[in-house]
C-alpha cells in the first residue's frame, strides 16, 4: 500500500513537472520521428517529452531518473569537493579565487540555440577580447549540447 502511495505522490510530481511546461515551449509541435530521435539533441529530448507528456508511465519513469541523476549529481558534488579541498591544502588552488559576476539562465522547456542566444547575449563584447566561459548545472541539463550547437558563432 505505502509503495501505490510512493507511486500515486511521484506520478502528480511528474505530472506537476511536465505540465508547468507550456507545450509551445518546446518549440517542436511535429510527431516523434525516428529523423528527430536521430539528432539526439534538444530538439529529440523536446519531442519526446511533448509527445509523451500525458503518459503516465513516462512520467513515473522520468521522475526516477530525475531523482537518480540528483542522486548522482550529488555524489559527484562530494568528489569534486573534497578534490579541491584537496588543492587547495596542497597549495594548488586558492581558497577563495577571485569570481566574477555569474548570471542564470533558465533552460526548461528551451531549445539550446535559445539558451546559447541568452547567453551570447549577456556576455556583450566580452567573446571579442577573450573570456572563460563557464556553465554549470545538473547532468542533462543541456550544457554540452547548448555549446556544440553555438561553438561557431563564438570568437576562437
């Protein structure tokens, strides 16, 4: 009984989740092809959450891996903590290094292009004199993807 209540709490999480999305978000309102799966990138993940949205076992099995992956990235967090704990004992890093203004980017429901674009535009003139460019957030987030696609339009 406790495990259709876990269940029952997971499936309105998930179903909580998805449909805070508005759809057009997705920026992809064409059926799942095996063309789009093909590409493998937001535009795959996109179709395959609006097509699958209202589907309860999609759900269920979405919020697991969300809850994996938060497990994991978690784990990772640790690691690389004391990693640099580790360094910075050692003389390797500073304590506390100098850190720029950061900014956050919303990315649910928005294709990578949209994302980079966001991006490429808070950093103004910065790409034409040189900067480092770091992005941050939790595994499948889109980070990887969001810069392949707009490596490109970036200076060296």
């Amino acid at each position: 009984k406790r495990a259709d209540i876990k269940e029952s709490l997971n499936l309105a999480l998930a179903q909580m989740l998805v449909s805070s999305i508005p759809q057009e978000s997705f920026g992809y309102s064409s059926p799942l092809t095996a063309a789009t799966l093909q590409n493998g990138d937001d535009s795959a993940s996109n179709a395959i959450i609006s097509s699958f949205s209202s589907d309860s076992h999609f759900l269920v099995f979405s919020q697991k891996e969300t809850e994996a992956i938060l497990q994991r990235d978690a784990e990772d967090a640790e690691k690389l903590a004391a990693g640099i704990a580790k360094a910075v004992a050692k003389g390797v890093l500073e304590a506390n290094p100098p850190v720029e203004a950061t900014f956050k980017v919303d990315v649910l429901g928005k294709s990578a292009d949209a994302v980079a674009e966001a991006i490429i535009d808070r950093l103004g003139k910065a790409p034409a004199s040189g900067c480092i460019l770091v992005l941050t957030g939790l595994s499948g987030t889109g980070k990887g993807t969001t810069v392949s696609k707009r490596q490109a339009s970036l200076p060296n």
